[in-house]
C-alpha cells in the first residue's frame, strides 16, 4: 500500500499591535503575537476520503458508418489522436458499385433516347416537348451518376472533430453495419 505523501508549508507571522486611539500613544509597549514554524516533514495524513466520480469530455461521437460494408482499411486504433477529417476506417461495399455502374447505364441509355429523339424531332415525326422531357431525366440521371461515382464502393468513416479515439469497434475483414458504433471519438 502507498504512504500518501503531502508537504506542510510553514510560514512566519508577525502581528504588530495597532494603537487603539491618541491616549494610547504614549504607551511604548507593542504588542506581538508570534507564530511558531517548524520545518518541512513527511508524515501520515489524518482522514482518507473514499470517493467515485465519471469523467465525460465536452466533445463525444459514436461514428456509425453511412452504409454497410466490408472494412478493409482501420487507419486510426484506441488511443490515438486525430484531427477533424482524418481517415479512421475505409468500408468496401458491393451494392454501391452495383449502383454506380446502374446510374452510369441509365445516362448512357437517356442520351441515346435523345439523340433518337432529336433526330426525329428535326424531321416533325416528335414534339420539342418530347425532347425536353428526355434532357430533363438526362440530367437528373447525371446528377445521381455523379453522387454514385463519388462514393464507388467505398464508404470512408472519417474524425468529425479533433479528438482521441477512445474506443474502435471494428476489424479488418469484418462486416461493419450501419447500426453498430465503428468508432467512439
């Protein structure tokens, strides 16, 4: 068992006696109190106190990933400190390329209804209507294209905040869902 330690600090007072009024002035006795100092010593403390307490910080995220996947990259372990942005853990995630190479099929089949579209438009067979309906799902298309093409199988867990990773729930090779905590931050 440890020997708590603590340090006394010892000083020296001197209290001079005030003069009370005028009278008194012609007293010559000043009153001191002295104050008796001891040097520093090591010695038991008197009372323990026993006593529990939870510590939170003012910043906490439990990071769940956007989407199911396979992890196969965990950058950042417990421990760690990170900045807002990093690289935690990387998830592969199957149906997110099936919807990329979906969305990228869909522009590809608009534009080719369009250009038919035009060509029949031009020789009075289709309306500008027609072709306006066609160039407005085209770029709607292009837009989801553009979104699915970003995210192409992966799915990056990233820090939201400067921090220290306090807990890592997943492992490389594992499925990671999108209702389980990845990281505590």
């Amino acid at each position: 068992m440890r020997t708590p330690s603590f340090v006394l600090l010892s000083c020296t007072v001197v209290v001079l006696g005030c003069r009370e009024d005028e009278r008194d002035r012609s007293q010559e006795n000043v009153s001191a109190t002295l104050v008796e100092t001891r040097p520093v010593t090591r010695g038991a403390i008197a009372q323990v106190i026993r006593t529990s307490a939870s510590v939170e910080s003012e910043s906490r995220a439990e990071l769940i990933p956007p989407t199911s996947g396979i992890v196969v990259e965990v950058a950042k372990d417990e421990g760690d400190a990170v900045q807002k942005g990093d690289l935690l853990a990387v998830l592969n995630n199957v149906s997110l390329d099936a919807g990329a190479t979906r969305a990228q099929d869909e522009v590809k089949r608009l534009k080719n209804q369009r250009d038919e579209l035009i060509k029949l438009r031009d020789r009075g067979a289709v309306s500008d209507r027609e072709v306006e309906d066609v160039e407005y799902q085209l770029r709607s298309a292009q837009v989801s294209a553009n979104e699915a093409i970003q995210s192409f199988g992966q799915t990056k867990i990233t820090a939201p905040f400067d921090g220290v990773v306090a807990q890592r729930s997943v492992r490389v090779g594992e499925f990671a869902g999108s209702g389980q905590v990845a990281f505590v931050v």
